[in-house]
C-alpha cells in the first residue's frame, strides 16, 4: 500500500472517530433531556412519557414543543437549544444540570 493511500485512510479513520464522538454526545444530551422532561412530566401528545433512549424523535419533539410553549420561548421549534435554555428557571436549569451538564459543551 502506498504512503499517500495510507494517510488517506488515516485520515478518514480520524474524522469518523470524531463524528462518532459528536453523535455519542449527541445521544447523551437528548437521553438528558428526555429525563429531564420525565422528571417534568411533560408528555407527548398523547400524554405519554417519553423513552429515555437518546433519540430525537416526534414524542420527544413533542415535549420539547411543551415546554418551550410553558417558558414563552419563541418561536417553539421543538428543538432544545440556546433559547430555550436562557428561559429555564433556576430550579429547572438545577434538575436538568442533574441529569448531566452535557450543554455546556455544545452551546
């Protein structure tokens, strides 16, 4: 194998590890979250609690929806982000932060 397809190949093991490494937090934070909204009891709109698997999807969309409506974040995207963040109240942003303190990385 040649020097030059061997750096290649290096350097394309290095950029995967770090997209699997995005995606782990990635997965951490959502699973947080979901707790958080558990511990909440904000449900999906069908009034069911959301699974706690690290995954985005509409239940856990719907929650999000939920509670950002609760804080008057605007507009309600149902994603979590820096904007619902500043609105959470103290003892929320506690509970949360008890969950993992995984946000601070990413926003």
């Amino acid at each position: 194998m040649s020097r030059l397809k061997k750096l290649k190949i290096e350097a394309i093991t290095k950029a995967n590890k770090q997209i699997l490494r995005e995606q782990s937090e990635e997965v951490k934070g959502t699973s947080q979250i979901q707790q958080f909204l558990n511990a909440k009891r904000i449900t999906d709109d069908s009034g069911n609690s959301l699974e706690e698997d690290g995954l985005a999807g509409d239940s856990t969309s719907e929650a999000i929806i939920k509670y950002q409506s609760s804080l008057g974040v605007y507009p309600v995207d149902g994603v979590w982000g820096p904007d619902t963040m500043e609105k959470m109240p103290p003892e929320d942003k506690e509970l949360l932060e008890s969950f993992g303190s995984w946000w601070d990385r990413l926003f």
